[in-house]
C-alpha cells in the first residue's frame, strides 16, 4: 500500500474484515495477526499518536500529552449526527470519543530557582513558566505532539509511521557503541532528525576549560548542575514510557516477535542488574552462579541454600511431594518451611519471583522457575528492554500491519456501533466523520466503552512515577546501566517497582537517568510512591555545591523533575461484565501492574482466535530477499526463524547456559 494523505479518512472504504479501536500492545498485536492473514484491516484511534496508555513520548509530548488530558477532564465532546445512518431495523451503542483512564496528574520540578527564566529563552515551544511549579497549570499548550493525521505507513518503504518519527533520535555512535543488539531493527529507515537543539548543551557538558584537568573534569561534569532548560531543550532525547515494564528473555512477547519476524524492527538491551532494598539498603540480587559466589551479603551456608532451593525450583513439578501439603498455603509460607533465611526469602519472594506476600505456593514456584529459565539466552539476568522505550512495541506490530494492507487513521474515532435489530450482531460502526464503515468483527479498547456499558464494572487502579534524576541510584564502574530495584510493601500497600534506564536506551539524555515507579494503587500515585521517592533520592531545589569525592557513593540522586499519574487496571475483567455488547466485539483491556507483558499477548491471541479459529497466529513474515515478485515468496519456517535469534544472541553471550547447568556448575564451584 502507498502512504494516504490525511484527507483520505474522508474516503475511507465502506467495508472491512476487522475494525480496530485502539493502538495499545493487543490491539496492534490483533491488528498485524488479521492483517497478516489477508483480511482487511482498519486500525484507528482517537488519539494522535501509536500506543494508547502503552505510547512512550519525548519530554515535550509528555507535556502535551498532561494538557490535553486535562483538557478531557475539562471539555466536552462533540459529536457529529449520525441518527441519519440507524436504519429503521437496527439498533445503535454510543462509544466514547476519548478515554479517561487517566487521574490524579501531578507534576513537580526540582530544578535550580534559575530556571523559570532560562525556560523563557527556549523558544520553539511555549511553555509558561507555571510548568516549574507543584501545581501543573500550563496556559499555552505545547507543541510536541503533531495535531495533524500523518500518512500512514508506505508497504512498500517500510517506513515507522510518520507520526513516530520526530520522537526518535538518531542514534549516536559513541552513545550506542556498547550496546548488544539482540534483533535487528533498520534504523537507516527513520528520518534523521537534526539535533540542533540540544548540541550547545552536550557542548556546555562536555567542553573543558584549558585550565581544567581530565580528571577534574571528568567529576565536575558528572555533578554539572542540570536545569529544567537543559532539560526542556534535551528532549527529543527522551523516551518516556506511560508504562514500565520489561520482556523476558523467555517471554510470550519475545516468542511472539521471534515467531512473527517482527523483531527485525527493533533493537534490545540487557537489563544489567537487578536490585531490591533490603534493611535500609540497596543490594543486588544473586541470580547467576557467579553472582551467588561473589555476593557479600550472603554466608557459605545461606549460598548452598540457595542453590539448593534454586535446582528444586528448577523442575519443581517432578518433586509434588515437596510442596503438595502447602499448596493452598501462601508462598512465603512453604519459603519459610524450606528453612530460608530472612535474607534468602526477601531474594526469592520479592527480587526473583516476584510476587506478592499472599501469592499462592504454585503461582510462586511457577515464577521462581520462569524466572530461572530466563537467565542465560541472552545475558545474565532474564529481562530484554527495547531501544527508544516501551512504545516501540506496538509500533513494530502496526507497522507489520500496514506492510500487509492494514489502513492507518489516527485522530479518527468511532461514533457508535450499528446492530442488527434480529441477531444482535454489529454489522457496521459509524466514524467520527459521520462515515458508515461495515465490518464482520469489531476489537475495541476498553476505554472507549461508554459509562453505561461499564455501570457495573469496579475497576483497579495502577500508580505511577517517572523521575528525571541526575545520577544512578547505585554507583557502578559503568555509568550505563538498566536497573531494576524491588522495594518490598509497607504495611497495607502492594511492593514497588523501580527500573532506572541509562542514556544507551535512547529514553533520556546524557548525564541524566530515567526513573519509573509502578505499584497497584491504594490511594493516589503520590500518596502511593512519594515515601518510596523521598527513601531513594533527595529533593533537594539546590545540588551540594561541594561534594567530597570519597563519600560520592553514599549521596543520593537528585530528582530533577517528577510525573505521579494513576492509570486504570482493567487486565481483570471479564468479557461477560460488559453486558448488551454484540458477540462479535471484542474488548482487549490496557495494561496490567505486572512486570512482563505475558496477559497483553494471552489476550491478543485469545480474540483471534474467536476470530479466525483455524487460522494460524501471526506466521513469520517473509524476509525482504525471500521475496519474488511474480506472485510467490516463500515463507522461513519459525522454528529457523526463532533459531537464527537465538544463535545471534547466544554468540553474543558466551556464558548463556541452562537452568540445570548453571545450577551444576555452581555446585561443581562450590564444592571446589
């Protein structure tokens, strides 16, 4: 297909096999599995950008992004007349036009007190200076996210959708240069964007004076006062992710993306280290063999435990007689009948497992060995997190989409959905245009159901946080590190998860890190994180000015600029809560407070195949040589498919190994 111009959502066609509400993770995923199938596909979305509540953004969209939500808070919709198109034998259900998933917006600044007027010689965007105050009331909107519906994605370039394209930077060859690519994504694809705007910043950074040493200045760059104008004028450097959540290495995600081939469209880093806090103090998790035997928090004894609890877990099934008495017991409880030191249950519940206190023996034995199959595909711990953020994700699947026919409108929402008065079925939706579009089956975000249709549906709540800090919250040899940091539950409250991203993620610029907190709610997002934030790092408005260099490790990062936001959790909720829906609409929820994105892929597959029962979900697309122009291309197998990654990243990986030979390994050491 070739790219459409934006006045083509007015000549849309009348028909289609499947219409798409919502361009979050399973909507794309569905999307690109219909499409890949050759049934016609209409993916649209209300919004003006790919991801919905799984989006990532630039600092100055995540701007607008808070404006115009506050705007849905505020405003009204409008709607055009479609009574016009109801047919005296149908029926019709109203959609909301925008969602409202999201409350509780708070946004703070940390900076120095010099940057209310920096602010003001930005430019470029309009930003009033109430943006550096605890009370978020922006009078002039921003400008980062486009107002305008861009072309949709060329077939035959295989361009990312234009929209994406000004969020993502070009990759810089000394920023990128340790980074692992374990699938390859053509970035030469994406249209450079000149870095104008942050080049005197990175010099003011970077730049020493003659009389400076490089010593001393390699540490007066590493405490150089950041302020919101660096920041602001930096931020097409960011990649900000409404949701925090990482892949694992064995992951129905990974899988999937293997599988479909669609990894050719992204790159991925190791997540290097994994953390939790633990008696006032951050620690890092053992989970490797050498992490286990050079972990000075933990005795000989407390080592050999471990290892021997780890090889159980390993293939727990085939020892039901272990765990058979506690299997309606919690999972801390059969840990405590394992003789498991505090030290030892605090790891495996909270940093390994991860699971809650009142999480079921199965459900915790279960992830204790996924957990464990994890580790060694690609690196030493079992998460992978995507170059550019989260929200790369579903743009990969709507990409692959398009390639296969897929039609693209965003900023194009659904008015309402058209019944058969007799069967109840919906045969067709009606646009925002006031079009009459008819189709077999119709996916919808939950977010766009009216409040009727969810009266009786009590919905969670997720909290969240995203810190802009000035320095890792542990102090390593490398300044490029993807942390990931378990902060075990207060009283009353769920624990917290923290995942601090380096500038070689591409979702922050140099010399700042990127910090994201997820917990499901209890109260606001504030109320929710802000004891947690105010543990890990300071708030000081003012950096120390003098800072001794021997007891730097023990300083706190700084927060430099903070986000709370509360965000619905509707993972839970079962088809049948929605009454009065037709058979043939199907509901994907958005995100979960899970850490992988297993329920996402669960769910997409599920609705397909409601859809398409005999139907394979999402076959590999064919590689660009595979293809022959005469009619015919051959299709890889994806078991080769899933092979030829794997070999790529074990290569890359010279220590990756089984769960059973790490566990013997250690023990050979042990014993040594």
């Amino acid at each position: 297909m070739t790219s459409h111009p934006v006045k083509m959502a007015d000549a849309l066609p009348s028909e289609f096999d499947v219409v798409i509400l919502g361009t979050g993770l399973p909507e794309s995923i569905i999307a690109a599995a219909c499409s890949r199938i050759g049934q016609r596909a209409l993916h649209v979305d209300a919004r003006n950008y790919y991801g919905g509540n799984w989006a990532s953004f630039t600092f100055s969209g995540l701007l607008a992004w808070i404006e115009d939500y506050k705007q849905v808070e505020s405003g009204s919709e409008e709607a055009t007349t479609y009574k016009d198109q109801i047919l005296e034998n149908e029926e019709s259900i109203l959609l909301n036009k925008r969602d409202k998933t999201i409350q509780n917006i708070e946004v703070f600044s940390y900076s120095s007190s010099q940057d209310a007027e920096e602010v003001e010689e930005v430019g470029t965007l309009n930003v009033n200076s109430a943006l550096l105050t605890t009370n978020f009331t922006t009078e002039d909107s921003t400008n980062g996210l486009s107002c305008q519906e861009s072309p949709l994605p060329d077939a035959n370039k295989c361009d990312i959708p234009s929209e994406l394209e000004d969020k993502n930077e070009p990759k810089n060859s000394e920023e990128t240069s340790n980074v692992e690519v374990l699938s390859g994504g053509d970035h030469k694809l994406r249209d450079a964007i000149s870095p104008s705007v942050t080049e005197a910043y990175e010099a003011e950074l970077t730049e020493p004076s003659s009389a400076q040493s490089v010593a001393e200045t390699s540490h007066q760059d590493s405490h150089k006062t950041i302020t919101y104008s660096h920041i602001f004028k930096g931020g097409r450097r960011f990649n900000i992710d409404l949701v925090s959540k990482f892949l694992y290495s064995r992951g129905l995600l990974i899988d999937l993306l293997i599988k479909s081939n669609v990894s050719r469209y992204a790159d991925f880093k190791n997540v290097t280290r994994i953390l939790t806090y633990h008696s006032g103090r951050i620690e890092q998790v053992p989970c490797s063999r050498a992490d286990v035997f050079t972990s000075k928090q933990l005795s000989m004894i407390e080592k050999r435990t471990l290892m021997k609890f780890l090889t159980f877990c390993a293939d727990y099934e085939q020892h039901v007689e272990e765990y058979q008495d506690y299997k309606e017991c919690a999972f801390s409880e059969f840990l405590k009948s394992k003789r498991l030191t505090p030290n030892l249950h605090h790891f495996v519940l909270y940093s390994i497992a991860m699971v809650s206190d009142n999480a079921s023996t199965t459900a915790g034995l279960k992830a204790t060995q996924h957990f464990l199959r994890c580790l060694g595909r690609y690196g030493h711990t079992p998460f992978l997190f995507p170059m550019y953020g989260l929200g790369e994700i579903p743009q990969c699947f709507c990409r692959m989409c398009a390639v296969f026919g897929g039609i693209y409108c965003l900023r194009h929402s659904l008015q309402c959905l058209v019944l058969d008065g007799e069967s109840k079925q919906c045969k067709a939706v009606i646009d925002s245009k006031g079009n009459r579009i008819k189709c077999s089956h119709l996916i919808v975000e939950d977010s766009y159901l009216s409040e009727d249709i969810c009266a009786n549906v009590c919905y969670k709540q997720i909290s969240r946080a995203v810190l802009i800090t000035d320095r890792s919250i542990v102090k390593a040899e490398s300044d490029q590190q993807i942390s990931v940091l378990t902060v075990p539950p207060a009283e009353g409250q769920s624990a917290v998860y923290v995942t601090e991203l380096c500038s070689s993620t591409m979702t922050c610029m140099e010399n700042t890190y990127l910090v994201h907190l997820t917990c499901s709610s209890t109260k606001t997002a504030r109320e929710d994180l802000q004891p947690v934030v105010q543990e890990l790092f300071t708030l000081n408005t003012e950096p120390e000015k003098d800072i001794d260099p021997e007891n730097d490790h023990l300083e706190k990062p700084r927060v430099l600029w903070a986000l709370y936001f509360n965000m619905r959790d509707s993972s839970s909720i079962e088809r049948k809560s929605y009454p009065g829906l037709p058979p043939n609409v199907h509901i994907c929820s958005g995100p979960d407070p899970c850490f992988g994105n297993d329920n996402a892929v669960q769910q997409a597959e599920s609705i397909f195949h409601e859809l398409y029962p005999t139907e394979e979900f999402c076959p590999p697309a064919p590689n660009p040589e595979d293809i022959v122009y005469d009619g015919e291309c051959t299709k890889p197998d994806a078991g080769e498919l899933s092979i030829a990654v794997d070999a790529k990243a074990e290569e890359a990986s010279p220590e990756s190994e089984t769960v059973e030979e790490t566990l013997e390994n250690t023990e050979e050491q042990h014993a040594e």
